[in-house]
C-alpha cells in the first residue's frame, strides 16, 4: 500500500510523529487502560457519597448534563471535603499500568527508529516500549531536556510524573487552551513539519479536533498534501471519510488495529530506508538542477509515491512553479510509456498514480489542476470494464477499486471533466459512481 509505503519513508526521514490517545494505551496494557469516564468513575470511589455522585453525574439512560472534563472538576470539589487531590488520586491510579499483550510488532518499530510521539495520555508506557535510555519523556511542569534523543514523547496533557501539571478539570482546560506555551508552540511545530499518525482516538474525540484545527489552515495555505493519517480499529463510512479529509485533511486507515498498523509499517521500513536517501538527492537535482527521471525509473510503480514523499522531505509545496513542472513532465512521461507495445502496466500505473494524488491534494486552484485532469480523462479513455483489445481492464480495476478513496472535491472535479470532454461509458460508470 502507499500509504504504508509513505508513513514509512517519513519514519526513515526523520520526520514521523505518532499522535497517541487512550486506545494506544489500551492497545499496549492488553486493554487494562482505563477509559476517561471509567477513571472519573474510579475516582469517585474516594468521595463521601460515590454511588450518588456516579448516578448524578453519568446516569445511564439520560444524557449527561456535563462533559466530561466539567465532570472531573465535580469531583475535584467533592474530593476536597475528604482532603484529597483529583490529580494525585488519578495518577496513583494510571501509574499502575504495565505493558501487557501482543505488543512485539510495536516494540520492534519503537525501539529502532527515531520520531517524536504528542500525547495526552497520562502513562509513560510509550517510554517503557521505546526503553528510557533511547527517551525523552517531556511533561509540563519539569525541566526540558537539552540532550539528543533518538525519540521525544511530548506529554501535552501531563503525565504522572507531574500529577499537578496534568490537565484533568474543565480549569486546567482553560488554562491549557487559553495559555501559550512551550507544548503549544512545540505542537504546532511538529504537526507543520511531520507525517502524523494518530493512534487510539474516536474521529469525534474534542481534544483530537482542538489540536488538529491550527493545521487546517496552514495545509490549505501552503497546497501541501495531507500529511495526517488516522486508523481506527473500526470501519468508517466514506461520507464521513470525505467529511475529515475535507476539514482537516485526514486520510483514515479503517479496520486496523494498532499491532497490525505496525506491523505492516515495519514491513515496510527496508524498501523506505532503502529509498529515502537516494530520492531526496535525485528530488534535489530535479528540482533545482533541471535534471530529469529516467525512463526506465518512471516504469516503476513506486517511483511516485518516492518522488512526492521526497518533495515534502525537502520541504516544497506541490504547487511551487518549479514542482509543477517537474509533475507534468513525470505525467507526460508516464503517459507516453503506455503508448509503447505490451506497456499494459503502465496504464495501470498511471492510474494510481493519478488516484494517489487526488487522495492527498485538493487540485481545484491549484496549478496541477489542468494537468491532472487531462491526465486522468486520457486515463479513463485508455480503460474498459471488459476485456477489449487496447484498452486497459487493470486501469479499470484501479479506477473503480479506489475511487471513493479520492477526495471528495477532486471526485466532483473530474466527474465534471470526464461528463464534459469523455466519449466511454465505462469512464462515466466510473465517476457517476457518487
């Protein structure tokens, strides 16, 4: 896949950031991490009436009255008539958690590669997988470390080795958001400059929004491609698929749990190792030596999926001018390697090369604009549901296959060009799809 193909290369560029919720945690202590109702719940043992305040503050046919974090400030008050700190009581409670389960396939990744991991977890169990002589545990409240580490775990939300400094009640959220500071600043930073994988959220999670909105506008800004992945354990609709892609620019990994994530990564790593430092050099010359890819490179498959992971490595939008040449002179080219005899994979190639890229970019306004879309109606006009001699069934496959895996404007912008200007009916089978 090139999406693993692409987290991959990031992780062997220096330039991956793991983004871990509760569900990781849950993943790596075999499911004995508590969920944030079920911690407050817990707490609420240690008031003067629990069963009382439980019923109050979660009933369990009603709707609650309060969010969470406004719940955790209740018991806070409550826990403060019995002489006890919510803060403390909680981190008592998740420095209890150990490592637990099938976790060889994630251990293996973090103890080899260097990355930097946001979370709002309290537990330093990402610490202990990664071994704390290869770690720097960052947390509001205690001294920042000054020394090279090969992985950074920034601790957004606190952790138990600072249980004041721990964001908990509906007022440590308010300062937290309403404060600058080094972790906002650092945040900001690292989701601009990294491929983000966020692990063990629900996509409706409050503070998963909150962290990724500042993005948003910077990746529309800037014409870069999506560079946040999400995997969720479960299966998502392709509506709501399109809904976070728009407004946040997310690409969701579905049906994934966190061990098979890693494991398909780690696969991957040699082929990515093996690439990320040529590719940057070669992106190099491209772009700004006016040096060409051979043919013979552009045949491969994966040679794109390289060449748009070198140019976020280095830093280039797709829609700098310099870029933009390079692309349509990599299209064209791959468009006249289907045209020599028995070039079948080429034109299958072609396809998902031009899927790949409107999965990650929205096209409309940008420059690439026109290019794609000529691209991908010669694409749609080389292809056949059948088998038809000259025409291409894999090219069809792709098409068909991976459709509703481009973003929903790109979808509408080619359905538009193909209705317009294409002559087959499998092409518009394709992109009347929805």
């Amino acid at each position: 896949m090139s999406e693993f193909f692409e987290i991959a290369y990031a992780a062997a560029s220096n330039r991956l950031c793991l983004l871990t919720g509760t569900g990781f945690s849950k993943a790596v202590s075999d499911k004995k991490a508590p969920g944030w109702q079920e911690l407050l719940e817990e707490v609420c043992q240690l008031t003067r009436e629990p069963e009382k305040l439980i019923k109050a503050l979660f009933p369990e046919k009603d709707k609650a009255l309060l969010s969470l974090e406004e719940a955790a400030q209740v018991i806070s008050i409550e826990l403060t008539r019995v002489g006890k700190d919510i803060h403390e009581e909680i981190a008592a409670i998740i420095s209890k958690l150990k490592l637990a389960g099938n976790t060889g396939e994630i251990s293996a990744f973090l103890k080899k590669y260097s990355l930097r991991v946001v979370t709002t977890n309290y537990d330093k169990l990402i610490e202990e997988l990664v071994g704390k002589s290869e770690c720097h545990s960052i947390t509001p409240g205690l001294p920042v470390p000054r020394s090279q580490s090969r992985v950074k775990v920034y601790h957004v939300h606190g952790s138990v080795d600072s249980p004041q400094n721990m964001v908990v009640t509906s007022d440590d959220y308010f300062k937290f958001i309403n404060t600058e500071s080094y972790f906002s600043r650092k945040l900001s930073t690292v989701l601009h400059e990294n491929t983000v994988v966020i692990l063990g959220y629900s996509l409706g999670d409050t503070n998963l929004k909150a962290i990724l909105s500042d993005y948003k506008g910077f990746s529309r800004n800037h014409f870069i491609g999506s560079n946040i992945f999400f995997v969720s354990r479960q299966k998502v609709s392709q509506p709501v698929k399109d809904y976070y892609a728009h407004c946040y620019g997310i690409r969701v990994l579905d049906g994934t749990e966190v061990e098979s994530f890693f494991a398909s990564l780690n696969k991957a790593m040699p082929n990515a190792e093996l690439k990320a430092k040529t590719s940057v050099e070669n992106i190099n010359k491209v772009i700004f030596e006016g040096r060409s890819f051979t043919d013979s490179y552009l045949q491969i498959e994966n040679s794109f999926f390289e060449i748009i992971s070198s140019l976020a490595a280095i830093g280039l939008s797709i829609n700098d001018k310099r870029v933009v040449i390079a692309l349509e002179k990599i299209i064209a080219t791959k468009i006249e390697l289907t045209q020599v005899p028995s070039a079948w994979a080429q034109y299958e190639h072609l396809a998902r090369w031009l899927i790949y890229l409107g999965s990650i970019l929205e096209l409309k306004g940008t420059a690439l604009e026109e290019t794609y879309l000529k691209a991908a109606l010669r694409s749609m006009e080389t292809m056949s549901k059948e088998y038809t001699y000259g025409y291409s069934w894999h090219a069809f496959k792709s098409w068909d296959a991976r459709w509703h895996g481009i973003v929903s404007p790109n979808r509408a912008l080619i359905r538009q060009h193909v209705e317009l200007k294409g002559t087959r009916s499998d092409a518009l089978a394709i992109v009347n799809k929805g």
